[in-house]
C-alpha cells in the first residue's frame, strides 16, 4: 500500500518517489495524478506545476530511473581489471551486473517497462537505447581491448544472456523463486563464454 508522505515534502522529488510507489505498485492505469497528489501530500496543482501531465511523471519515472545505469557503465573495466586474471574479472563482472540487472526495484521497474510498452512503444526504446544497448557497448569495448573478437557487440550480448538469461526470467516470471546463486552462475557463464571466445590479447591495449 502507498502512505501518504508526512511533513513538509512539496516538491518534484517528493512527487517522484509517490509516483514511483504508485506506478510500481498498480501499474500506468492504476495510478492517477489524484493518487499522487494525496500520495505525496501536495496539491493536484502541485503536482500539474513540475509534471504537465501523467504520461510525461510516467516518462521521467523511467528515464530518471535508467540514469542508474551509468554507475554500473563506469566500473566495467575496473571490475574486469580487479579480479588478477581475464577470468576472474570477468566472473566478477558478473557477480556485479547480476547484482545491479536481478535487484527488486530494478526487476519491478523492467517488468512495469514491458508491461506498458504497447502504450508507450517510444518510451520503451529509449529505455532499451538507455540501459541495455549502453551496457552492451560498453561491454562490446571492453572485450575487445582484452580478446580478438569478429564482433564484439555480438560476444557482449552473448556474455549478458550467459550470464543473466534464467535469473532474469525467474525474477520477472517467478519472483518466489529461490535467490539465484551469482557466484556459481558467473562462473558457469565465464567458463563457457571464454571456450568459445578464445584467450585473451597478449598485450591489451
């Protein structure tokens, strides 16, 4: 159930965090600029003076949302630098992204994009443009400084879904399911990743 916000909290981030309780909690139809309003004890006004409309509270829910990505973007190399070996940075990687991808709120954020995706198909490309196509090309440029790669953007997705493919699929379709055990599933996904694609560059640029 979303509370009502007590005290003082009249402003955008006020209404960004009611929001964003009521849209993961009862979807883009369930949630009116009334229920945020009461939600985040402001005005309906209020709320119509820092967001024009419901659509465009929805869009920045989203797209604030996918700034959070950029975190994770900037320790792809230190990650994979820190682990002493190609291997075990990349399982440490791994570890990380399964931790940043599989997290609750990033799980109910992603199912909420699907969800609505039909309704808003321009949002939900940017999403993807903003989060998983960023990672990707990330990823693709990091793998290419340490293994001779033919495509790299094509290793990277094929290292992603190695590594998130069932934990992702069970968090968003069985969300009772048992934790996922990251420490084994980066492993098995290194292994397997690094049997096809070869050892690393002698000399990483």
């Amino acid at each position: 159930m979303v509370r009502k916000r007590a005290g003082r909290l009249s402003s955008g981030g006020a209404i960004r965090e009611a929001a964003t309780a009521l849209f993961l909690e009862r979807g883009y139809a369930g949630a009116t600029m009334d229920d945020v309003a009461a939600a985040a004890a402001v005005s309906k006004q209020t709320v119509y003076s820092h967001f024009h409309s419901k659509e465009a509270l929805f869009a920045d829910l989203v797209l604030g949302n996918a700034a959070r990505v950029d975190e994770f973007i900037a320790r792809i190399d230190e990650l994979i630098d820190g682990g002493g070996d190609l291997r075990s940075g990349l399982e440490a990687l791994a570890r990380a992204y399964l931790g940043f991808v599989v997290r609750p709120e990033a799980v109910r954020l992603r199912r909420l994009v699907i969800a609505e995706a039909v309704r808003f198909p321009e949002l939900a490309r940017t999403y993807y443009e903003r989060v998983p196509e960023r990672v990707y090309a990330a990823l693709a440029r990091a793998l290419a400084r340490r293994l001779d790669l033919d495509d790299p953007i094509l290793a990277a997705h094929h290292l992603v879904w190695l590594v998130l493919g069932t934990p992702l699929d069970e968090a968003l379709l069985a969300p009772s399911a048992s934790p996922p055990d990251n420490a084994w599933i980066a492993r098995q996904a290194v292994r397997i990743f690094l049997a096809a694609y070869g050892a690393a560059k002698a000399d990483p640029a």
